[in-house]
C-alpha cells in the first residue's frame, strides 16, 4: 500500500512541470505578428502590450525577431512573437520557428492597404519610394509565403488555429474603413480576399478562423484622420477579440 502511495506520488511529481507548462500556456498563449516591413508591427505589438513609447522599443525594420508580453490583473495574457518583414535568412528561420518548431496559439497578420513605410534594399542610402500599387503588391508576395506556413501548421493541429488580420494605418484612410476591411475579408473577391479562400480551401475551413480588424498605433494629432480616444478604442477592440479567441473571457 505504501509503494502504491509513493509510487503514485512520484508520478504526480514527474508531471507537474508538464501541467505547469499547459496552464502557462492557457493563460498566456503565444501569438505570431507577421506582415512585410513597414506595416507596424513592431509598433503594434507594443501598444497591445501596453508600452510606452521609448520603452525598449527596437529599431524600426528590425531583423530580429521580437518578443513583447501583455499582462492583466487576472493573470492572462500573451506572449507575442514579432517576425521580421525583410526577406532575409532570419526572417524565414523565425517563421520556420513560430510555425514548425514551436506553433503558436494565434497569429496577426498585419497589413497597411497599400500605406506600409518603404524600406531602403540593403547597402543603398537616400530615401525610400514605392507607390501605393507596388506596396499592395508586395503583400500579397508577402501574405502568400506566410499562408503556406499557416496552412501547414493548421493541417497538423488538433484544434482549430486563429487568424486575425489587422489592418494598421486607419488612420491615413479613415474616411474609408469599411470599404478596406472589406478588402482584406475571405469571400468579398478582392485579390487578398482569394487568397485568404485559398488558405481555407488548404487548411480545411473549421480548422481556420479568420477575423479582419482596422487598428491605428497614430492617433490625436491635430492631424491625424482618427482622435487618441478613436486609436486606444481600436486596439483595445484587437486585444479583447484575442481574450476571446484564446479563451480568456
């Protein structure tokens, strides 16, 4: 009887660190931010875990990846994973991680309706340019290698992988929010929107959520199309859709 006991004690032991890690991972499941250079992600990623400007943000266009962490006083949040934008060999060795290596719980996939930052190519000095048409072409370049590593990762899951795509910049097209979430939305027919349909095609409809939310790291400049209150709203909207998705409320 008493080997019994200790024997089952043991156990219990021996599987502690694995129950740690699966309630760990409930609370704060992890999230890859993916999107080209120069579509924000780094800055949204910061306002979503709540940093201030300044705060140990990298520099812009890093070709690193970076890691932020959103705590609430329930003791949830996330652990988001920020991949490079620049095609470059750390770039895909960070998508290879967050899509194979360890698969994330999530994934934002940023966008900027044509309105991303333009990057200097590597070894060349002056300002940057690129028309709206070249950056919306570059995304769906961009999109269509992350939603192979997505169908991918889904096809291997047992439970259903969320999506959410976050249209950044609303500030510069305020006027028209509707019409570019549209764009970015599975079935409107749009070039995004067909590649989207093809991703669930890939990954089986059920085993892909996918939502299309407009957010603005900008906001309460005198000029800016949307006030600070407009912007925080946004990103809270973003935030609260991931407790959802994650299971936290």
């Amino acid at each position: 009887m008493g080997a019994t006991v200790a024997g089952g004690l043991l156990t219990g032991l021996a599987s502690t660190p694995d129950r740690f890690g699966r309630l760990f991972r409930r609370r704060f499941p992890t999230v890859a931010v993916t999107g080209m250079t120069g579509v924000g992600k780094t800055q949204l990623a910061d306002r979503l875990a709540r940093r201030t400007p300044g705060e140990g943000v990298a520099e812009v266009g890093s070709a690193v990846m970076e890691r932020r962490t959103r705590r609430s006083p329930r003791l949830h949040g996330f652990r988001f994973l920020v991949v490079p934008g620049d095609n470059a060999a750390t770039r895909l060795g960070a998508l290879d991680e967050v899509f194979h290596d360890e698969p994330v719980d999530g994934v934002i996939h940023v966008v900027a309706n044509g309105h991303a930052t333009p990057r200097r190519t590597a070894g060349t000095s002056g300002t940057a340019s690129a028309t709206r048409e070249e950056q919306l072409s570059a995304e769906l370049e961009d999109w269509s290698i992350t939603a192979h590593r997505i169908a991918s990762m889904a096809v291997r899951r047992d439970k259903p992988v969320w999506l959410v795509i976050a249209v950044t910049k609303a500030d510069l097209f305020a006027d028209e929010i509707d019409e570019v979430v549209d764009y970015y939305s599975p079935g409107s027919g749009s070039p995004f929107a067909q590649k989207i349909d093809e991703l669930r095609a890939l990954a089986g409809g059920a085993r892909l959520s996918v939502d299309v939310l407009p957010v603005s790291s900008q906001g309460g400049d005198r000029k800016a199309g949307v006030s600070g209150k407009q912007a925080a709203a946004m990103v809270d909207a973003l935030a609260a859709r991931l407790a959802q998705l994650s299971g936290h409320v």
